[in-house]
C-alpha cells in the first residue's frame, strides 16, 4: 500500500500499518520529510518556518512527546504568550524542539521506506486498486491538506469523499538580530492587518538566539502569495512597530499557501470503500500537530483492521 504525503499524519499512519505487519510505502514531493512541521538552516542553526511548537492532550500523544523529552528531542518550553497591547494569556504547555520540530517526523519514520522528491500527479481507480502516479497499490492514502489531496483525483472519485476542506495561506518572516532586545517567548497580535504571531525561535529551542519567526494574517499572505519579495518590508515593519525592535541584520520569508485549514470537522480521517483514506490536521475539531497524529494513527489502524480481512 502507497502513502502519500510524509508529514506528520502520513508518517504515523505508514508507522501503523507497518507495525500492523501491512508493507507500506511512504512517497513525498519535498527535499526532506515532514510538511508543514518544516526546519530550515539558518545561520546554523534549525529554525522552524511552520509550526511554532507542539501541544499534547491526549494520553498516546503524551507517552510520545514524554518519550521524546527524555531522548533530548523535545524540551517544555512556555505556557504563556505575551499579546500585543494586552495582559499576557497562559494556556497549555508548548513543547519546542532543540533540532527543530522536522526532528520529531524524522523519529517517527524511523523504519519506514520513504520517498522524497516524488510529486504524485494523479491517483486513479485501476481494477480493484489504484494507480499512484504510475505506481500500482491496494490501498492508497493521502495525508495532505484537502486542496491538495483532492486536485490528484478525477470527478467520480471525488464523489466518495466529504466536501473538500479550505485552507487559509501564511507567510512565515524568518529574522535575525546580532542581540535580543525583545523578552516574550510568543507574541500574539489581535486585528492587525499584517502579523499574526511572533515566535521566539531562540527560546523554543533553547540556545537563547536572537531569531525571530513572525507569522502573517491569512488575508494579508492571500494577497501577496506571488509577491513575497514585496511582502517583506511590510512583515519586518509590523514587527518592528509591534515591538519597537531595531531593523534585522537578515530576513527570509516562506508562503504557506495551505497553512490551516479554516474550518473544523469532526471525523478524524476518510476511508472509502475502495480503500482510499484520507488524513492530517484537516481532520479534526482543533487543526494543529496533535490533531494530524491522531488522525493518521486512526486511519492506520482502520486500514491495518480492514486490510487484514
Ligand atoms: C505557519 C504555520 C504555523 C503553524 N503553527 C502551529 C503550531 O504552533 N502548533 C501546532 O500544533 N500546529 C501548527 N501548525 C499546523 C501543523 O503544522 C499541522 O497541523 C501539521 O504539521 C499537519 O501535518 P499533516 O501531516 O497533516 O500535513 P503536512 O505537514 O502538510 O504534510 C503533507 C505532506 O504531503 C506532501 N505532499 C503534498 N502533495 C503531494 C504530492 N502531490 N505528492 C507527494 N507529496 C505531496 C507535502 O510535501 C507534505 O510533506 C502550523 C502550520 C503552519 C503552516
């Protein structure tokens, strides 16, 4: 059976089925594993372009994330957020990660027979299986946001499935200081047209740099996803209002053009008769990290109960 999509709920549902004895085989189109849980090298050092950290609830996830702090791969990092203009609020605790949170996909396909660099094109009904791309499979899964996903399938496909999920698009700012002279671990910042949220990669990873990760308003990324040159000096300057920073000493920014989706949905994944399964964060009531574990984990198991008939 074909996976495609090597995030996070792809990994964990190809880690499911092979624990359940099912081959499986994991494609992905990116250089490296893991999505939109992405790490990029700068200066160095791994600073984390998409999710800004993880949070765990349920008990499995838990026994993971722990699992994962005692090895040295994730660290607790902050329960409180400054807000721009307001008090600071206190949530759950947040775990960043010491090599970036693409580490912990990497741990989790630890086994697993994976393909980077493959861009599925199409998925299509052939006898009793499927073709991905123009590889023949039992059983196929697509653990990708639902655009993506639904735009390999033709129309009577399609027609199996839940109404396609949106997703809203970000722009990740990377920046750099030569000194911190900032002091919050996260920034929210409520109404404003351009910035949304501003890490404090230093701090979630522990060696205190002074890198800033500011995320954009969806409807901001959606009117410069083909101008993100354009887009820069709007995000450094929101930051630097926001916070009264200094300019960086250098900048990058990367388009999330399916960053979240904008909905909730209650089922945790899609199976159809004809053994297509559809998972990632796109299936759940809250989208985030743990969401898309639960959901590839759950439909590995489906698949693993259903294959094993
Ligand atoms: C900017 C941003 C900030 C976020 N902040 C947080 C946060 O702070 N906390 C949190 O919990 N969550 C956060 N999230 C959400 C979190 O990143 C996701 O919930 C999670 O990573 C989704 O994993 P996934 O496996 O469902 O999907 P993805 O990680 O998107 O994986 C899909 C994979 O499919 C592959 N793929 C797609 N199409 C094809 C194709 N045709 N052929 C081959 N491969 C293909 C992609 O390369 C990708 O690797 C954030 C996300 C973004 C973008």
């Amino acid at each position: 059976m074909v996976v495609v999509g090597a995030g996070l709920a792809g990994v964990i549902c190809a880690q499911t089925l092979r624990r359940a004895g099912v081959p499986v085989a994991v494609l992905d189109r990116g250089r490296r594993i893991g999505g939109r849980m992405a790490t990029r090298r700068v200066d160095r050092r791994p600073v984390d372009l998409g999710a800004s950290y993880l949070t765990a609830a349920d008990p499995g996830v838990v026994a993971v994330v722990e699992d994962w702090r005692r090895r040295g791969l994730a660290r607790p990092w902050t329960d409180t957020f400054a807000v721009a203009g307001s008090p600071a609020t206190t949530g759950p605790l947040r775990w960043g990660t010491p090599f970036g949170l693409r580490s912990l996909v990497e741990d989790l396909a630890e086994g697993l027979e994976v393909t980077s660099g493959i861009t599925v094109d199409s998925v299509r009904r052939h006898g009793d299986g499927w073709l991905v791309g123009d590889r023949p499979a039992r059983a196929v899964v697509l653990a990708m946001p639902d655009p993506q996903a639904h735009r390999l399938l033709d129309e009577s496909t399609r027609v199996d499935l839940p109404t396609a999920a949106e997703f809203e698009p970000v722009l990740a700012l990377v920046a750099t200081w030569p000194d911190r002279t900032w002091d919050f671990d996260g920034l929210f910042v409520n109404d404003h047209p351009v910035l949304a949220w501003v890490a404090d990669d230093g701090r979630r990873r522990g060696d205190d740099a002074p890198v800033l990760v500011a995320h954009s308003t969806p409807g901001f990324a959606a009117g410069h996803l083909d101008a993100r040159a354009a887009a820069k000096p709007a995000v450094i300057g929101a930051v630097r209002v926001v916070w009264g920073v200094r300019a960086p000493t250098a900048t990058l920014i990367h388009r999330w053009t399916f960053a979240r989706p904008s909905g909730a949905r209650p089922q945790p994944y899609a199976l159809t008769d004809h053994q297509l399964g559809l998972c990632g964060d796109g299936w759940a009531e809250k989208p985030r990290v743990e969401a898309a574990f639960l959901s590839g984990q759950s439909l590995g198991q489906a698949l693993a109960d259903r294959l094993d008939l």
